[in-house]
C-alpha cells in the first residue's frame, strides 16, 4: 500500500474563489507571516483555534449548504413552492466542474491548513510561566478534531464511498502548509490520516468539556472534545464498515452517562438551542460569527414564513413517520402553501430566526450506529438499540429489526441534519425518487454505482493545480 504522503497544500486549492484576490499566489500561507508572533503561546494559540471554528459556520459548510445538499439529494427535502432557485441544480443531480461544492472545499482546506499551522507549532513552543502542559495538549487536540472532521465531510463528498471504492482516488491529505500542488490520496490513505488524528486527540484531552480551558467561551459543546472525538470515531468506522471499532465507540458515549435521549415530552422545544442533552458537538451559530451567512443561513432556507423556504420536507420522508410520532409535529405547513410542509430542527434562537446551532454529533446517532453495527456482526442486542429511540418518540416498542428498518429509522431521526445523502452511498442503496411537484429536470433515479456519487473536482482547483485528477465520468 503507498505510504500515506505528507501533501502540502496548495494555492490552487484556494485559488478562484471571489474571497481571494488575484495577489493569493505571492502571498504566504496563512498565518505564515505571523506564526512565530501569533502562534508563539498558549493564549496566542487559543486565540488561533477559535479562529478556525468560524469556517464550519459558513454558508458552503454547517451553517447551510453542506447539511442542505445531502438531504435534498437523497429525497428528504425537495425544492419547494417558494424556490427562488437556490439548491435547485443540487436537486435535480445537476453537477460537474463549474457547479460543484466549491465552497466546502476551499473552507475545508482553509480549516486544514489553519489546524496544520497550530499542530506544528506546538512541537516547538517553549511553555511560559503559568502555562501548562496538558491546556497545550488540549488545544492541539482540538486542532486534530478539527483536521480529521474537515479530511472526513471532503472525503465523502468528492470520492466514491469507502466501502465500494477504498483505493480509489480520495482527496489530498494535508499535514503541513506550503506551497505545492498535491495528489489525490487513495480513500483508505484518507481515512488512516482521520482516524489517526481522532486516536491522539483522544490521548491529548484532559477531560471533557474542560471548563478550566474553556471557561467563559459559551457552549461549551461548540468546540471539539474527547467525547466529539470518540463519536467521530464512531461513525468513521461505520462508513468502513468496521463494526466492532464502531459499537465500542458508540457505546463508550451512550455509556457515559453525560448525555441523555430527547423524550417524547422535550423533543419539540430542543431544537436550535444551545447544549441539549443528546448534543456531543455542535456548530455554535452566532450572528458575530465572522462566516455568519445572514439570509443564507439554514433556518432561512427551512423557513415558510420567510422570502426564502427554497427546500422543503418530501412526501415520501413525510410518509415514513407513523401515528403518535412526535418528530413528525416538528414539521410545519407553509402559511402560503397548504399541503407542503417544511423542518422545524431550525428555530432559530435568541429571537433570531438566522442564527442557530447545527447538531453534527448527537446521541440518538451512537444508538442507531450501534444498532447497525450489531445487525452486521458486532455483540449485543440491534433491537434494543432501535427501540430505545422509538420509545421516545411516542411510539410503542417493535418486536423485531433489520438493516432497512434502521435505514429508515435514520432518515426519520436525523433528516435535516445531513446524513441521508451518505447513508445511500456508504451502503450503495439506489436513490429512487418520485418527482412530486415536476420540479425535477434530469436525473429522477439515481443508480449506485455511478460517476454521480462523487462530486467533481471545482474546475478552478483543477485548472490551477497539474497534478488534480478529476473524478471519472466528468
């Protein structure tokens, strides 16, 4: 097997975008200038990993177009009656160089990058009176997540699923920031590069949720923890197919004991609010935030009420709930267009409908993970798992499950979070679509496996860097 590169990144893999100037390519990478100035302490550094959580929060990641697209093309969502044409061309499957997912991946990069520059300075930093160790060891840790998370949404987006394809072409690891123009990685060489991050985050943590390092930085469960990192881990596993690992971790965090199942009673009012107690890691929406997409936040694009509501909940997730479910009450009905109805994950909070937090890792997601795990081989009891959220979402417990009971079961409990999406691919499912309203213009079934369960390369990475190999088929 070739030997996992330490690739540099590259101005190309930034280049073309409207937030870069043409000067990008004489400038230093980022944070280059200054490194030795901002990334020369403990609180420099501090400063620095906040920093980089601002990235998840943009309009191309979390905050929308990342979590929008994968439930939209796996027949969760549907452009609604409101549509103003925003994620139409997602939609209908309609994808090649120049209207790919651009923006998560220079933001990915950018992440990356700005992560590598905090890992590898701390080998260097001389500790300060009144610092210590193991608040260095955190914030490293934090660093790590960070990277394995980003390598982790890009890897799953632009090359075929791990578990149909795992040495063809990923994307490039990067481990250090330079100017360069890196190869793609295999997709098993990108996953080895994440679950080793995710393996020393865990030994770097001190604890969880470390008030003393965090303290007075808000939710808390906006910033990487060790129980982020087992859960990450988790679900790694899972889009390997590594059943065992996958269940360990997932029943280390269901076993904690630090995180409870919304009930049937809560489940309604949890939604956009900070540090619920099913969260493990959550992307802290703020209007402050320096990436916050304003009319094109997420709850904008989920809301009847608004100008916008471009996506809608499909009638055939919509007929996937049964009587007495209480997620299906968090579905509202447009004012102006009865009959259509629209996800309520996304509220808004502090009396703004345009800012929220978008959950990534959750608890119910560890029960159904495990519940999958189980079902292919690892020890204990899938119907106990799966039971275990149905009873809290007012319905009675069932006698008996199976691998597509709890496809469904997560397309219920986590539509609107992003998932579905991977959830088709990692367990090479055919899309079958009905096109509901005749907004569908093109690709209508999508079959696995196809070209289209890779997004291509954005033309501008591949026009600035002579050593990108574009996806086949494109």
């Amino acid at each position: 097997m070739k030997k996992i590169k330490y690739l540099l990144v590259v101005v190309s893999l930034v280049v073309g975008f409207s937030s870069c100037g043409d000067d990008y390519l004489t400038r230093e990478p980022l944070l280059e200038n200054s490194r030795e100035l901002i990334l020369a302490d403990i609180e420099g550094m501090s400063l620095a990993i906040n920093g980089i959580y601002a990235e998840f929060y943009h309009s191309a990641w979390y905050s929308a177009g990342f979590p929008i697209i994968s439930d939209l093309k796996g027949n969760n969502g549907k452009a609604s009656p409101m549509s103003s044409g925003r994620y139409q061309t997602n939609y209908n499957w309609y994808q090649d160089p120049s209207n790919t997912q651009g923006g998560l991946w220079f933001r990915a990069y950018r992440a990356i990058t700005s992560a590598c520059n905090i890992i590898n300075a701390a080998e260097e930093i001389e500790l300060r009176p009144g610092e210590n160790q193991a608040h260095l060891d955190h914030i490293v840790a934090e660093a790590l997540f960070i990277r394995a998370l980003a390598h982790f949404d890009l890897v799953r987006t632009f090359a075929q699923p791990f578990t149909y394809r795992p040495d063809g072409v990923g994307v490039p690891v990067v481990l250090e920031t330079r100017i360069a123009s890196p190869e793609r990685n295999t997709t098993r060489e990108v996953y080895q590069q994440i679950l080793a991050d995710l393996t020393e985050a865990r030994g770097k943590f001190s604890s969880d949720y470390n008030a003393e390092y965090r303290g007075g930085s808000g939710n808390l469960k906006g910033f990487a923890s060790r129980d982020a990192a087992t859960a990450l881990l988790a679900r790694v596993h899972l889009y390997m197919g590594e059943w065992n690992q996958a269940a360990t971790y997932a029943t280390e965090i269901i076993d904690s004991g630090r995180y409870t199942l919304y009930t049937a009673g809560n489940y309604g009012s949890v939604w956009g609010q900070n540090a619920q107690s099913e969260i493990i890691f959550e992307i802290s929406g703020s209007t402050g935030n320096s990436n916050w997409p304003s009319w094109e936040e997420i709850g904008y694009i989920y809301n009847p009420s608004g100008s916008y509501g471009d996506v809608c909940a499909s009638n055939d997730l919509l007929n996937l709930f049964e009587a007495g479910d209480v997620r299906k009450d968090l579905f509202v009905e447009g004012p102006q267009n009865p009959g259509y109805f629209w996800p309520g994950k996304y509220p808004g909070k502090e009396g703004n409908e345009r800012q929220n937090n978008i959950p990534v890792l959750r608890l119910s997601e560890m029960y159904l993970l495990r519940a999958e795990a189980r079902l292919n081989g690892a020890p204990g009891n899938a119907l106990d798992d799966y039971n275990a959220i149905r009873t809290r979402r007012g319905l009675d417990a069932a006698t008996s499950v199976n691998m597509d009971i709890v496809f469904d079961e997560r397309r219920r409990e986590l539509c609107f979070e992003g998932h579905i999406l991977f959830d088709y691919a990692r367990t090479q499912r055919s899309l079958i679509r009905e096109d509901e309203d005749n907004r569908i213009v093109g690709n209508v079934n999508i079959d696995f496996p196809s070209h289209l369960w890779a997004m291509p390369i954005p033309i501008a990475e591949m026009e600035a860097n002579p050593n990108m190999q574009q996806n086949e088929g494109y």
